[in-house]
C-alpha cells in the first residue's frame, strides 16, 4: 500500500537510505534522491510517498520543486519488482503535481540496466535531455589565482541580478532564493565589482559525513571564456573541502563540452549519466502494467 508523507521521520529516511542501498547494489550507478532536501521536507503537503508492506518500504517516489521544472525520483527494492509497484508510485505523484496545477513533470532515471528508460517509455513518456552526475573527492590543485574574481554571500540587493543570470543561462530564474541558512547558500561572483556570475551551494551532513552540491552555476556569456568560472570553482571547492566536506557534486549536460571541460580541468570525474522524461501530470497510468 502507498504511504502519502507529510514530511519524513528519522526510520521513514533509514529505511529510504536502505532502500536506496539495495538499489544501487543490485544496479550499479547512483540515485537522485537530493538527501539535503528529503531531510527537510515541509509538513504542509504530500511530497513522498512509501510503498510498505509489512513494515518494510519496497518503494519510494518523491516529488522535489527547485524552481524549474516538478521532477519525480524514485526507486522498486529488486526483490519487489516486476508487481506494479513503480506504476501505482508514478502514477500517485503524477496525480499529486496535476492537484497543485501542474501540467508536465520530469521523471529522472538512472542510466545503468535501461530497465529505467523502457518504464518510461512505456508510460509515455518522452525524453526532454539528459545530464552527467560528477563528483569532486578533493580540493582542486592549487594553481595561480585570477585577480579580481570574488565570490561573496548573495545579499537584498542581488535577487534581481541573479535571477536575469539563470534567466540568461537556463531559461529559467530556478527559484534564486537567498537564504540565511548556511546549508543553502546563493553565492554571488564579481569581477571587477560587477555580478557577472552566480551558483548555489547545499551542504548535507549525516553519519557518512559531510557532502556538497552546486547547482545553478552561471557566467554572464560575455564574461566567459577569461577563466572565471574556473577560478569561482576553485574557490568555493578549496573552502567546501576546508569545511570538512569529503565530496563536491554538481551535474551538467550531456552535450555541454564546454562546461564538461571545465569541471574536469578542476578534477570532477562522471559518477553517473541520468535521462530526464517528460510526463503529463494527466497520463492515464494502468495500475496493473508491471513495474
């Protein structure tokens, strides 16, 4: 049966976490299940939900909002699969972003056994694009600094700035929140005290240690190809990894040789490739199809 969570207690999220370890065990790859944002989840709607049967999560889909986009995210323990279990998931959280006006939503899939990728197809959905998960185990090598590239805190007077920034480099402002959390950072970039550049940093913690991920990373377009992103990187992961953080994570498009250079010229490596479907919140799932 599907448990529709107002926020996660602590063995509702050791059981995900082991869950997931089943998962990743059996397939390989990894799973985008943004931990920083499962520990946080807000108590006043629905955004997950648990398959359980006697007392054991089997499934999990969640719903995660970062200012694009809805994406869906979730996983069938091995042993459980092939019973219907991801469709009945797919098809609650489907109804779930159709009830808060949503028309299309993003089902991200891990490319590992393609079984992913033919459960998506098969529900109809339609393949939008495609990212490289990387990851960063060590601070970037030391190197000559840029002069004249600062990275500071987003403060009340950049919320403007930043959002035309994302505009200019997604389509899309991405929520550009500014927040006093310190797990939640909007990070600003001058060169020559002007914002040319902007990116987010969240901050997770838990028994396994402490894990940083950047998000919304962009460079004015007449600003770029001067070093500057490389240097704004080198920055924050030397200062993430000087925080204790063990690993710096961020994705970037398939087709996006240039950034993909970039990252690896500070040392990230692919850890992992996800699709991204697109689905109509108003898709009539068959709850009997297999999955």
């Amino acid at each position: 049966m599907i448990h529709e969570a107002r926020g996660l207690a602590e063995s509702e999220l050791d059981a995900i976490a082991n869950l997931e370890r089943r998962v990743v065990e059996a397939d390989g790859g990894r799973l985008k299940l943004e931990w920083g944002t499962l520990r946080q989840r807000e108590t006043s709607q629905v955004s997950d939900l648990l398959w359980l049967e006697d007392g054991r999560v089997l499934g999990f889909a969640g719903l995660y909002a970062f200012g694009g986009p809805l994406e869906l995210a979730g996983m069938v323990d091995p042993a459980a699969r092939r019973r219907g279990i991801g469709t009945a998931l797919l098809g609650r959280a489907l109804q779930l972003a159709a009830e808060r006006g949503i028309d299309e939503a993003l089902l991200v899939v891990a490319r590992t056994t393609g079984a992913g990728a033919a459960f998506a197809r098969s529900l109809g959905g339609q393949l939008e694009h495609s990212e490289h998960s990387l990851v960063l185990h060590e601070a970037p090598r030391a190197a000559a600094r840029l002069p004249g590239v600062v990275v500071r805190p987003a403060g009340t007077e950049d919320p403007d700035r930043v959002s035309s920034l994302l505009i200019e480099g997604f389509g899309d402002d991405l929520g550009s929140p500014v927040t006093n959390d310190p797990s939640q950072r909007q990070l600003v970039v001058e060169h020559g005290a002007r914002v040319v550049g902007a990116l987010r940093v969240n901050v997770d913690s838990d028994d396994h240690g402490t894990r940083a991920g950047i998000y919304g990373f962009v460079v004015a377009a007449a600003e770029r190809g001067r070093g500057i992103g490389r240097e704004v990187l080198r920055q924050v992961c030397t200062g993430l990894f000087d925080e204790g953080c063990t690993a710096v994570s961020l994705e970037v498009a398939v087709d996006n040789d240039h950034a993909l250079g970039l990252y690896a010229s500070v040392g990230f490596v692919r850890r992992a490739t996800e699709d991204y479907y697109s689905m109509s919140t108003r898709s009539e799932i068959d709850p009997s199809a297999p999955a």
